[in-house]
C-alpha cells in the first residue's frame, strides 16, 4: 500500500484519492503511454509580438510549410500555443524548416516537453536569422558572429 505524501498515511489503491484538498489520481505505465501517443507530432510554439487572427495563424503556418495535411493549434495563453501535425513528414519538415515569420513576427518552437505548462514556460535557447548588411566578408567566421551577436 501508497503512503500520502507526507509518508504517513497509507493510501488504498484506487486511482483517484483526495488528501487535504489536492487530487492524487494514479495512472499505470500503459495509461501513460496510450496519453502520450496521442501527443505525437506536436510541437510547443510561442509567437513572439502581437497575436495574429487565430484562423489566420493556421492558415500562414500551413501555407509556409507546405503541410501535406491538417495543422490544428491549440491556444494555451501567454502567446503559447501547441501545434498538432497530422503526419511524421509534415512534423519532421516543420522541425528541420528553419524559422518561422508571419507579419514580420517569430516563432520560437519546440518539440513536446510533458507537464508543459504555459504560465512556466522558457526556451532556452532560439534560433534567429540576421542581416547584417554591408558586413566585410572577411568578418563572415563563425566565432566572429558569436561576439557580433
């Protein structure tokens, strides 16, 4: 038998128990797997900027990728969304295309993280393009553009 999460207290093993007003529900590595399956070719996608028309967002985001099938996004606030792709290659050209710009915006993404959530999200790392114009070409070294930057 479980204890509570004090270790105190035993816990009967039915899968959903309420202690001191928290809900602890138990799922089994089976439960578990089927619930991530289901998030397969999703993406977590953050738009840097103003938000754009949510229809709109859905439509440019297929449109620039060239999907071969449905995007669905799904808006978790704090500018967050997920983005469910129907297929491996749509998801392996969206994660290998390059960066994505609608209206002059950016958006970061990354591959499914669990227990994602928006209000405690942070990337750690972004890739972006720059221009630099008129850079002298002998400048143009990767160790150069780290100082640049």
């Amino acid at each position: 038998m479980k204890t509570d999460s004090k270790g105190d207290k035993p816990i009967p093993d039915n899968d959903v128990v309420e202690e001191e007003g928290v809900i602890h529900i138990t799922l089994s590595k089976e439960e578990r797997k089927l619930i991530c399956s289901q998030w397969r070719n999703m993406l977590i996608v953050k738009l840097f900027g103003k938000i754009t028309w949510y229809q709109y967002l859905i439509f440019k985001l297929r449109q620039l990728q060239k999907l071969k099938e449905n995007l669905k996004l799904i808006d978790l606030g704090d500018d967050f969304f997920f983005a469910k792709l129907e297929n491996d290659k749509d998801y392996e050209q969206v994660i290998k295309g390059g960066l994505w710009f609608i209206r002059g915006r950016f958006f970061a993404m990354q591959k499914m993280a669990s227990n994602f959530r928006a209000l405690k999200a942070m990337f750690n790392s972004v890739a972006m393009w720059m221009r630099l114009p008129e850079l002298p070409i002998e400048y143009y070294d990767p160790k150069i553009f780290t100082k640049i930057v």
